[in-house]
C-alpha cells in the first residue's frame, strides 16, 4: 500500500486544513501598508469576526498563536498579586493558568481530570468561598482540545451569577470557535481569546482577543498594561496600524477576509450544525469499532463532547501503529495524544485525536475513517464491525 499518487489529509485537530480559496487568496504580491484595499477591508474582518464569535462588542487583533492570545487577554486584566481561578480538564486549561503564573498571578486551581467537564457547582462554591473577593478572573477552556471536553460556558457563567462574585469570566474558544456553538454576548463572557488556524481555517499566526465591556473597564483600572499586548489601540485603532502595534499580517489578512466570507456564506447555525454531524459520524464508528475491543472515546457522554475533535484511547502499540500506518500507508495525518501520559504509558502513545474542525466535510470524514480500518485490519487489531456503516447512517440521515 502506498500513499503516493493523491492528496493527503490533516485529521489533527489544528493547524486544519485550508480551503483553496484561502490559500489563493494569500498567494499574491505584498500590498501598500499605508493605504487602499489592506485599510479598506479591515472594518469587514472585525464585523465578520464579530459575528462568528456572536458579540458586538470588542475585538482585539494579533500577530502570534493562540499562546500569544493568552498573554495578551491576561496582560490587560491581571496584575501582578492578582488571584485568578483556573478551571482544568486537560492540557490547555493548565497551559493558560501556567502562563498567569509566569504574569506574576497567584493561580487557584479547580481540577476535574481528564474525562470530565467543569462541576458548575464546585465553581459556584469556590467562588462563595472568595469572601475577599481577590479572585479577580476566572479562566476555563470551551473545548480543551487534549481532552477533547466541551465545557458549558452558560452553566458556567450561571454559576458565577448565583455566587455574587465580580470575576471576569475568560474562555479559551481556540479550538471551538467556528465548530462548536459559542454565543459570547448571550453566554455573559467576558473575553474570549481565539485563533486564525483551527475553525477559523486560516494558517497559524494570527490570533484574536473578544472583549466585553466589563472586560475593558477593568483594563482601563489596570496601573499598567505592556505596551504590545495593550487592547485599547487595537480595538479602537485611530491609525491602522495600531490594529496591529506594527506592520499588519498582511497575508493573513487575505486569507481570514476569505474564511470568514466563506462562513458568513454558510451561516454560523449551518457551520454549527455540520460540525454536529460529522463529530456524530466519527462517534458512531468508534462506538462500533469499540463494542468489541480496545478503542474507547475519552468523553463517555456526547453531549460533553466537542465537535472539532475526538480524544480516544485504544492503548499500546496499538495508538502508535494506527497513526503510523495511516500517515504512511493512507496519506492521512491523526493526531497524537496531547498531556495523556500515565505509568504504564509514559508517551500517552496509547491516545490519538481526531481533528473534525474548519474545512471539513462527509468525502474528508469517511475517508479518515475507513483509513483508520483499513489501519486496524492491517494491524489485526481487535474492533467491532459495522463502524463505516454506522458512521454512513449517521451521514446520511435528516438529523444532526
Ligand atoms: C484549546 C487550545 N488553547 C490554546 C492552544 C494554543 O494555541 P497555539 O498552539 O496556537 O499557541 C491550543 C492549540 O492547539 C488549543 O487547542
């Protein structure tokens, strides 16, 4: 079996893969930075990446990852001594509050391990329990995409309300935004943070800070914000390249006004619900495939599970051959396990993710899945049958 003569396919959850358009769209000469189209163009990206996140309020832009994003969201709210609260079930809930701690922030830690997503009552109680009120944000993941838990942000926010507390309420939306349904102004979030390479299906590079109104009155409080990371001028450039506190991501600029048209085209519910079905198609295959043998899905409830990627574990060697074989075999690129390590499995190369996010559709879907059977049958691993059968049903019924 060889994987030459096709294309190849990116099933890892983010950098995802880029729709033609985009990329023609980046594939041209560097433009005038100081005035026409580049200008022009950026009240159209704010309003379309406004309207993916579902808020009217305000939005911040920057050159750098979905860890740049992180900083810059902290950097504006949280001050050196300042406490925050950092909600965890998997890696990237750990690596934000990480990275509030080398801010100089003390970090109190809610932890619901690595299959379970955040106890809204917990919350409500360690927040009761904050008489002093220093807890000064609360910051949590909407879909940790190690573990691939999504957590309910309006139970979440629900929770803070009902224990009084003042906390700014900041989601990681990184993985889910674009994929998974997130409503910023109707969910009550205070900033968002977000990035160019997952839902959004633009390469990495650029990222993107949603701020609500609380949320830039407390930056307006703050003694000092690091001049780069600063919101205020990017949210409210009165030159354009305060968008950017320097020259623009030009490139990136093309390819993200094409992205969001493209989303815009479909419609947010439209993008939602087909994230909804083929995350329904690949679970339905790994529940037959696991009815009789080692794969189980790392979330048992579907309705804690996010759209854009799937956390599953079949254990060793069988993880590492199944991936192996499918890059090398099939042109189809799965995810590693990502903060799974355990004793007996000290790489965490028993877990594998598959990445359903951005660009995708039925074609990509069933062809990452029957990859990864004809991956088990090369490999003799145990499974249950019926799984491509039952992921085609999936597709081809009315429902989600
Ligand atoms: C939920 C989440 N948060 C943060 C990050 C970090 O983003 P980046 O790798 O772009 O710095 C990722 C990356 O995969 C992520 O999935």
């Amino acid at each position: 079996m060889s994987k030459h003569g096709g294309r190849e396919q990116l099933s890892i959850p983010g950098p995802s893969v880029m729709p033609e358009a985009v990329l023609r769209a980046m594939h041209r000469a560097s433009p005038n930075i100081y005035e026409g189209e580049l200008i022009n163009m950026m009240d159209g990206i704010t309003a379309g990446l406004k309207r993916v996140a579902r808020t009217k309020q305000g939005v911040a832009i920057y050159i750098g990852n979905g860890h740049g994003a992180w900083e810059a969201a902290l950097s504006n709210v949280v001050g050196e001594g300042d406490h925050v609260l950092g909600l965890f079930n998997g890696r990237f809930g750990e690596g934000w509050a990480e990275m509030a701690t080398g801010l100089g922030a003390v970090v109190e830690k809610l932890d619901f391990g690595k299959k379970a997503p955040v106890d809204a009552s917990k919350l409500e109680a360690a927040l009761k329990a904050d008489t002093q009120g220093r807890i000064k944000a609360v910051l949590c993941t909407h879909t940790d995409t190690s573990t691939s838990i999504r957590n309910d942000i309006e139970m979440i926010r629900a929770a803070m309300t009902a224990s009084g507390h003042d906390a700014l309420l900041m989601v990681d939306c990184i993985a889910s935004l674009g994929c998974d349904r997130f409503e910023m102004d109707a969910w009550g979030v205070d900033v968002a943070v977000a990035a160019s390479q997952k839902g959004l299906m633009v390469p990495a590079g650029v990222s993107f800070v949603f701020i609500s109104d609380k949320a830039a009155a407390r930056r307006a409080e703050m003694k000092r914000v690091s001049r780069y990371w600063d919101w205020a001028p990017r949210a409210n450039p009165e030159m354009f390249f305060q968008y950017f506190g320097g020259t623009a991501p030009t490139h990136h600029l093309y390819g993200l006004r094409t992205a969001l048209g493209m989303l815009e085209e479909e419609g947010m519910e439209a993008v939602w619900a087909r994230h909804e079905k083929l995350a329904n198609a690949v679970w339905a295959a790994c529940e037959a495939w696991g009815a009789d043998g080692p794969l189980k899905m790392n979330v048992a409830s579907p309705a804690q599970r996010s759209c854009a990627v799937t956390a599953l574990h079949v254990g060793q060697p069988h993880g590492l051959n199944l991936r192996r074989w499918c890059e090398q075999n099939a042109g189809v690129t799965l995810g590693i396990g990502l903060g799974m390590s355990t004793d007996e499995d000290p790489k965490g190369e028993g877990f594998f993710r598959i990445g359903h996010m951005g660009h995708v559709n039925p074609q990509m879907i069933m062809a990452t899945l029957g990859s990864m059977e004809t991956a088990f049958e090369a490999h003799k691993v145990p499974r249950g049958a019926g799984a491509l059968d039952a992921a085609v049903k999936v597709l081809a019924s009315s429902g989600a």
